[in-house]
C-alpha cells in the first residue's frame, strides 16, 4: 500500500494514537481529514498540524455520520484510506454495583458498532478509488482481555473478529488491523496509560507495517503477547496481560 499521495479519513484524530497518525501520515505527503466530537479540541488539532482538515462528528450518531459521508463525497472525492480510531472505554471490575451493562453498550456502540456503521457507508466510495485501505484500531487485548476494562477488551474482541471477516470479503481493498498494547495517552490514564509506549511509536510502526502490507500490526508488546497465544500458553497471556495492573 502506498503511504503518500491518500486522502486519509481519521476517526477519533483530536488526540492520542488518532492525532499521531495524523501528525506521521500529513508529514508523508497525504490528505488528512480528522473527525472528533469536541469541537474545540478538534480545531486545536488541526490548529498544530498545517495542512489538516477537521470535521467535527460523533460516530455514533446516525445523523453526524450521513453529515459526514455527505462532505466526504462533495469535497475529498478520492478518500480511499479509512482508518477507524475513534474509541471509549470505562475502568472497572465486574462486581454487582459495576452497572457493566451500560457501559458494555456504550463500548461496543462506538469501538464496533460504529466501526461497521462508517465502514459500510464508506465502501461505495473505497470502491471507486484505484487502490483504498481500511485500518481498524484495535488493542493487544482482543487477544487477552485485561480484568480492569473487561467490556472495553470485549468489544476489541469483536473489532478483531469483525475485521478478518471484512478482510477476506471487500478485496481488493486493503484491510489492517493495528494492535497496540498499552500506549501513554489521556485515553489510557485509568488503567496505567502512564505506563505504556508513546502514541509516536504506534505512528511510525504503523506507516511500515502499511508499506509492507502487514495486515495484523503487532506493536510493542503485542508481538510478545500474540507468540504466547500461538505457543498454547492463553493462561500465561493472560497473566501477562494482568499482572500489575
């Protein structure tokens, strides 16, 4: 997949691991549109990398999306390069008083469901282009999931499985899924984001695993993670992925 000359759509790209890619993919020669549902904070980013187009739109809102799709079509008619970052997650543990249900359906409405939401309403324009890719962002816990976000890890599950089955049915269009573990971002601060890798790192694998068309990105200590799950050590990832923590 080529990595300049796109036009690039960045769900979730005000900040964290969405900002970054935007900051690395603007710097690669492309066209970046960033979408968020703050506006100030998305004007802020555009504001601090020239060139960035910013569209203010909840994914998980029907009304932003057909907004969206709208301008897309209108004004960056060779979108080809989807990437789906946007993100929610809540810290806790599955006690009685967790009110887990509300908040597994707010995760899954925006880490998955949305996910398929844009996508399929992205395809037809996707289509038209001479080559396009679509990147899901998903975490090193879809592998294992981590006990103080375990609907937030569910739903990466579901992103994961999603995005192989998408893979094998939109082609030739290019479908990656970047797998990061745990990365140092506002995002993250409840379960240890201190902690982790900086969202530049996330950035700079990310644009060569895509030039290599490297369709699952291991980054950082995913690779790690992913060597336990193939060696039939699931009990070992899982602690891994829990200890400390």
């Amino acid at each position: 997949m080529k990595t300049s000359n796109n036009t690039i759509l960045i769900t979730g790209g005000s900040a964290g691991i969405g900002l970054e890619l935007a900051r690395i993919l603007s710097q690669q020669g492309n066209r970046v549109i960033i979408t968020g549902r703050d506006k100030e904070r998305l004007e802020q980013a555009a504001a601090a990398i020239p060139g960035i187009n910013a569209i203010a739109c909840d994914v998980t809102k029907d009304k932003d999306v057909t907004n969206l799709i709208q301008i897309l079509e209108r004004d960056f008619p060779t979108l080809n390069i989807l990437i789906n970052n946007a993100g929610k997650a809540y810290a806790y543990r599955l006690t009685d008083k967790a009110q887990a249900f509300e908040k597994a359906a707010d995760e899954m409405l925006t880490n998955y469901l949305s996910v398929i939401h844009l996508t399929e309403r992205l395809l037809p324009q996707l289509n038209q282009q001479p080559e396009a890719a679509i990147v899901n962002v998903s975490s090193v816990l879809a592998f294992a999931p981590f006990a103080g976000a375990p609907t937030y890890a569910a739903s990466k599950a579901a992103l994961h499985s999603y995005t192989q089955s998408l893979r094998l049915t939109v082609a030739p269009i290019h479908v990656f899924e970047l797998m990061p573990p745990l990365v140092n971002t506002a995002f993250s601060q409840e379960i240890g984001g201190s902690k982790g890798i900086p969202p530049q790192q996330v950035a700079t694998e990310f644009l060569l695993a895509l030039e290599k068309n490297e369709y699952e990105i291991h980054v950082g200590g995913t690779a790690q993670l992913y060597q336990l799950m193939r060696s039939d050590s699931p009990a070992a990832a899982l602690q891994a992925i829990n200890n400390g923590r």
